[in-house]
C-alpha cells in the first residue's frame, strides 16, 4: 500500500528551494556556498523544517516507518545546507538483520540516509511502501529498496539511489563519508 509522506513538507521544501526538474545547481555559487555543499564528513543532520535545527539522533528516527527528511549541518558553524534541493536526505531507521552487508556498513544503527532526488528524472521520491520497505517515486513509479544499497527494483530509473554513510557519534548521527555517487539523475557511467 502505498503512504505518501511528508507530502505537505515536501511542496513546502520544492517551494523554498526549487521544485520539479530544476536540478543542476549553479556550480559556481554551488562550490562556494557552504550551504549549498554536499553533506561532508562529520555533518550533524537535522529534520527538514526543524527552525531550531537540532541534531538527530538514530532514536529520533521511527523503525520501519516512513522516511524522515533530513538536511546535513555543519557542526561548527551551524549552517544547514539547505542551499540545493540535491542535499535533500532520506532517513530510514530498519532493523539491521534485515540489510544487505554493504548497507549495514553504512548504517547507523539502522539508519540509512539516500538522497531524496530520483535518479530516474529528478523528482522528489515522495512514497513509502510500509509492506516492503521500498521508497518510491510517483513520478514514474520507480522503486527502490533502502535495505540493499537503494537498488532499483522497479521503474524506469536506471540506477540506485545515492547513499550517504552514517555513523554515531555522542548519540547522533554524523555523516561518515560523502554520497556513494552524484547525487540527481541520469544513466550510468557517472
Ligand atoms: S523521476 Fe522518479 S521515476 Fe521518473
């Protein structure tokens, strides 16, 4: 069954930053502006429309529920980058056992965070499907499975979801390494 989520969040986010097809930032501004930076080594996160930006921790994240938005924040200064839409992240808490070895190593406790940006065309994944645990895109109906590196297990995408590794540290979640791959759309080779 699919469980549209944070709908409301979403057109609020595409709203602030640039909704729809809109995907290549402005490389310039992009590589200067530290908000608009990928998630980078040591980032706290915070939920997306949190004002008081406050880091999460993995008992912040719900097990098996919808995917929690999320933007990386710079730990020093403070500053949420939130300055792209492509730094958009899904955090989805799974119990561990059921992970394929290379998403375990990247997991937080059973938090794994991907890019919120389909790879198929661009658009916002906006669907949970609580049966199978699998993030959807209603675009055009990609699917793609969190519990095995964001594979593609349906639709036209052709390739996996970006995934952001995760470690803990004092109880929150950090960013352990960059995007596992360019974060928006497009065919392989990257
Ligand atoms: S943009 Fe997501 S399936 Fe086409």
């Amino acid at each position: 069954m699919r469980g549209r989520f944070e709908r409301r969040t979403f057109l609020k986010a595409g709203i602030g930053f640039g909704v729809g097809l809109r995907l290549a930032d402005p490389s310039i501004a992009a590589q200067e502006d530290p908000a608009s930076i990928r998630p980078t080594e040591g980032d706290l996160l915070v939920r997306l429309g949190d004002s008081s930006a406050t880091p999460l921790g993995p008992d912040d994240i719900p097990l098996s529920a919808r995917p929690t938005m999320a933007w990386a924040m710079d730990p020093a200064d403070k500053t949420v980058r939130s300055g792209s839409r492509l730094n958009q992240l899904l955090l989805v808490r799974l119990d561990p056992v059921t992970l394929t070895p290379e998403t375990l190593s990247r997991a937080a406790e059973g938090v794994v965070a991907y890019t919120a940006i389909c790879t198929h065309e661009g658009c916002d994944i906006d669907d949970w499907l609580a049966d199978k645990q699998h993030l959807s895109c209603a675009c055009h109906f990609s699917t793609f499975d969190p519990k095995d590196s964001g594979r593609v297990v349906e639709g036209p995408a052709l390739r996996m979801l970006p995934a952001l590794p995760l470690k803990v540290v004092d109880a929150k979640l950090v960013v352990a390494k960059p995007f596992t791959s360019r974060v928006g759309f497009g065919e392989p080779p990257l």
